[in-house]
C-alpha cells in the first residue's frame, strides 16, 4: 500500500485519487475548494487542511492543477510538508520552457519532480485508460513506472528532457482542438447543405486519420511534399466551403484560408497542400 497525496481535485484530480484508494491506496487530497475534496471522503480519502498537511507521509505527491503560477504556488507551500524521498508527480498541463525551469529549481533544491501530462478523461482515470506521458531522471521514473502504469492505459516515457512531456502534450491537445473545431465546421456545412449532423460526422468513418498522419503528416516533417493535392485545388474547394456556409459562424476554415492566400500570393499554388508546414520544417 502506497502512502499518496492528490494536490488538486477538479474533475479529473478527484478521479485520479478515487482509482489510487479504490486500488489500496492510502490517498490524501487538497483542493483549494474543499467541497471537491470532501467528496471524496467517501472512498476512505482523507482530507487535508493545507497543501504542507496532504504531503505529509508521502511517497508520491500527485499535482493536478490548472496552470504555471498554481503549480508553482502550490509547491511552494507544500514544501514545509514534503518528505526528502518523495517525488513530486505533476500532472498539469503546463508551457514547456517554465516547466525545464521548475524542473531545474527543484533539482537544485534536492526536490524528486517528474512532469507526466496525460490525455485523459476523469472517466479514463477511473478506469486506469488514455495515454500519460513522463519527461525527468531515470533515477527518479524508473521506481515509479509500475506505479504510474497502473494509473493507466499506456505510459510514454519521453527520457530526461523536463519539458518534452509539457511540449508533447500541447502537440496532442492542439490536434484535438484542432479535430473538434473541424467537426464543429463540418456539421455548419451540413446545416447549411440541410444534411443531418449524424450523417455528416458518419462520414468521416471513410478517412483513415491514422493513415493521414502516418504519410501525409511524415512528409510534412521531412519537409517533402509530394504532390497529391495542389494547394490550388484545395484552395477552390475552401472557398466552396466559406460560400455554402455563408454567414454562420466557423472555427477553423477561415484561418486556414487565410493561410493558404499567403502561400498562394508566394507561389506555392502548385505545390502539395502540404507545403502549409512549410515555415515549420524549413532549416
């Protein structure tokens, strides 16, 4: 039985500390609002006062919290609680460059940190399903993996690096975002054709998406665009998609025509629709 802290309990913290004490873990949590905490008293949790109270006794000290400033707050005011063998566990999506600087911080102050984002729902977390990723020392993940695998579907550790779990985690969600904001344009265009919404998102059953980022989306890194799909073309057909929407409002299509009247006023016209990443992969 490990000894664990959650320090913040929204939606997805709280269901992380559920599946550790429904595992046989000896969970206590924080939240800044104690009425989340307090929820989870049900489940044999206990609850903490302050963030230095919940980390007493500690193996591990989970963090999901919501941005830089709060993780580092609340670190802070943990620390006078902290065991000198715990590691801290941070969870939250944070930027790159501030977490390689908190990484560094608490190195320096003999602090075990480990950044490990995931692509997880609260219902994943119950259910130990999604993906988490962990970036720190090998000294300090490799005692850990059996536990932070339980917690999970797959786990990907990404080496040393402190940031380049924070950097790969802003890749997923920006893909995600991304996705649903194309799904959002897709169903406009369907109301505007008076399609029925389910049909339209049925239908994108027929592109294999996997597929797309295997070859489409290697090329691109490469900085190889093959032709396929003149960006001409695909420029003609935005436009089809901008006028049979009309008025209603769209998430994603304007900005990427935009993007692609840049590159067609540079003489990209004939090249692969592709070459939209070219500022990105040039050397």
């Amino acid at each position: 039985m490990a000894i664990i802290a959650f320090l913040g309990t929204g939606l997805l913290g709280a269901a992380f500390a559920e599946a550790a004490a429904k595992r046989g873990d000896r969970v206590t949590a924080w939240n800044r609002s104690a009425d989340k905490a307090q929820a989870l008293v049900q489940f044999g949790i206990t609850v903490a006062a302050t963030p230095a109270d919940a980390v007493r006794g500690a193996s591990r000290v989970h963090l999901v919290l919501k941005d830089d400033a709060v993780v580092d707050e609340i670190i802070a005011a943990a620390r006078a609680g902290l065991a000198a063998d715990a590691v801290i566990v941070d969870h939250s999506t944070t930027l790159p460059t501030l977490t390689a600087a908190r990484a560094r911080t608490l190195a320096a102050a003999g602090v075990k940190y480990l950044h490990c984002p995931v692509f997880m729902t609260p219902l994943m977390a119950r259910t130990a399903k999604g993906s988490m990723l962990a970036a720190g020392p090998a000294t300090v993940f490799d005692p850990l993996r059996a536990d932070l695998a339980a917690m999970t579907g797959r786990l990907e550790y990404q080496g040393e690096r402190s940031d380049l779990a924070a950097a790969k985690k802003l890749f997923g969600n920006a893909l995600i975002l991304s996705l649903s904001a194309a799904m959002a344009d897709v169903l406009t265009l369907a109301k505007a054709c008076d399609v029925p919404g389910q049909d339209a998102i049925k239908m994108m059953e027929l592109l294999d998406l996997n597929m797309m980022v295997a070859t489409r989306g290697a090329n691109m890194a490469r900085g190889d665009f093959p032709p396929s799909f003149e960006l001409a073309m695909a420029r003609k057909d935005v436009g089809l998609m901008l006028e049979t929407a009309g008025a209603r409002p769209l998430a994603l299509l304007h900005g990427i025509a935009a993007r692609m009247d840049q590159l067609l006023t540079a003489g990209h016209g004939a090249d692969d629709v592709s070459i939209l990443a070219i500022d990105a992969v040039q050397r």
